[in-house]
C-alpha cells in the first residue's frame, strides 16, 4: 500500500520520518479522518476547514490545499480511485532537535493514507460503553495527535467489554474516547456544548443539523452522569461510527432486547438520506 509524505507517493514501507520528529517526540501534531463515498468526500469542506483550524490553534503553518490537491494523485497510485476510501492526514511541527518551545523555521511533516473502507447504510448496533473519568486535559477541541487519554479510556472500555468510553468531567458527560454523545429525554436531543471540553465533531454538527430539518429541539447542555438513568435514548456520533444507538451506558441499559430508540431511529434514517442525496 502507498502513502503521501511530503510531496511524494511511496509504498509505506519506504516512507521515513526521523526520530526527532515533533510528532513523535511530543505528540507535537494535528490529525484528521474523513471518508470518501461514491466519489465524493462526505463533508470534506468541513474536514479540510477543521484541519486548517486546528494547525492554526497550535501555531503550525501548513497549507493544506497541497494534500488537497494531492488525494487524487494518492488514490491513483494506491489503485483506489474507485472504492469507498478512509482518508487519513497528519501533519506534525516538524523535526528538529528535542527541545520544548516551537523550533524556528521548522518545515511539517505531512502525511497521508487512503484505506479501503466500507460504511453500512446505517449503524444497527446498539454500542454498550463504559462511564469513565475524562483524563484529559483542558483544550480537547484541539483534534491532535497526543491521544493518550482517549486510547487509554478507550482500551479500558474495550478491556471490560465494552465498545466505546464515554468520558465524565465534573460529573457531566462530555464524549466519547473518539465519539459525541447524544441523549434524548422527553423528545429533545441533549448534546455538551462545543467548547474546549469536546472535539467539534462534524458528524456532531450533522446531526444537530438533522434534528433542526426534523423539527426536534436541541438543548447543547452537559448530561449529568447522574441522570444517564432518567434519558429515554442515548447515542454516539462520529465518522466511522456514525449515528450509532447505546445499548447499555455503564449500568444503565436504554431498551431491551435489540430495540433503538424511536428519535434515533429516525436520526439514523435522515443521516442514510443525507449520504444518498
Ligand atoms: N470526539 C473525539 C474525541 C473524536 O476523536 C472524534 C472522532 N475523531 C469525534 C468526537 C467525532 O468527530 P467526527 O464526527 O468529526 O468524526
């Protein structure tokens, strides 16, 4: 399989970084994931937008139309310009000798893959997760590579056999160890507000758009994790994921059997309209 790295395609097995990457160093880099379907990019405006924003929040200057420009050439040599792909971009401040503040005239590191990828039409899974301290630190809206506490809260979802960590701060629920959360309690959608506590996920955004055409209210206010018990549906949000109902949030189970709830379901039906369109 090929990558894109710093201006050249190359099989993966040829492509270099050095050790005194920042990226590999520091976790010194910002990430993104977007999916191509049908030939087109799901929301990809919104992704590059992302991307750009986030390089700017820590200071690394990159422009990002040249990996733009450069997916179709990528996808070509990887003989994936007809498949449903999973496009996956890093860009780190660059490699210099290790030292904390930002090195001057550092050049990015820049890097892409394409993954053959396959989306169901809808989610059908009822996700169970597991309630867990967030760890984080404070500026979660930044989509960076140093993802220490979301791979460890995630891997002791997994590890209790659960699918997905759903992260508490404060007592109230903020996201998913790679997801937003969603809970429904007397027919309007709740959601945290988007602020430096969450990433500003774009499925996120989608979905609260969805409800707005749905005429569903929404109230962007924190869950309790004291009230899980009392919402009537609660769901996960994300690319890969996306609009996925919970089965089960830590001891509590939304629905039994194999049940999703009716707003959800509905969620779920406008998102598949969504991606058709
Ligand atoms: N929160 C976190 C922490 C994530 O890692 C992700 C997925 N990258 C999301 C939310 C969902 O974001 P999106 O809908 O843009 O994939």
């Amino acid at each position: 399989s090929h990558v894109w790295l710093n201006g050249a395609v190359l099989p993966a097995e040829a492509a270099k970084i050095s050790v005194f990457d920042r990226g590999f160093l520091f976790g010194d880099g910002i990430y993104e994931v977007m999916v191509r379907l049908q030939g087109r990019f799901f929301y990809g405006e919104a992704h590059w937008e992302r991307l750009e924003r986030n390089l700017e929040k820590i200071g690394i200057a990159y422009s990002v139309s040249l990996l733009r420009q450069n997916v179709s050439d990528l996808a070509q040599v990887a003989g994936l310009l007809d498949q449903d792909v999973l496009l996956y971009i890093q860009v780190s401040r660059g490699t210099a000798p290790r030292q904390h503040a930002f090195p001057k005239d550092i050049t990015p590191t820049a890097f892409m893959y394409l993954l053959p990828f396959s989306l169901p039409d809808v989610n059908t899974k009822r996700m169970e997760v597991s309630v867990l301290p967030d760890q984080r630190w404070e500026r979660c809206d930044i989509k960076m590579t140093s993802l220490l506490g979301n791979v460890m809260a995630k891997d002791s979802a997994v590890t209790g056999g659960a699918h997905e960590a759903v992260l508490v701060r404060n007592g109230k629920i903020t996201e998913g160890s790679h997801s937003n959360v969603f809970f429904v309690k007397d027919g309007e959608l709740f959601t945290h507000p988007k602020n430096r506590f969450i990433l500003d996920g774009i499925t996120r955004d989608i979905t609260l758009e969805l409800a707005g055409s749905l005429g569903i209210p929404v109230r962007e206010e924190a869950v309790a994790q004291i009230d899980i018990s009392q919402m009537d549906e609660a769901f996960l949000t994300g690319t890969s994921t996306q609009i996925a109902a919970i089965g089960r949030m830590g001891t509590h189970t939304f629905f039994e059997g194999s049940e999703i709830g009716p707003i959800t379901q509905r969620l779920q039906q406008a998102f598949l309209a969504l991606k058709n369109q």
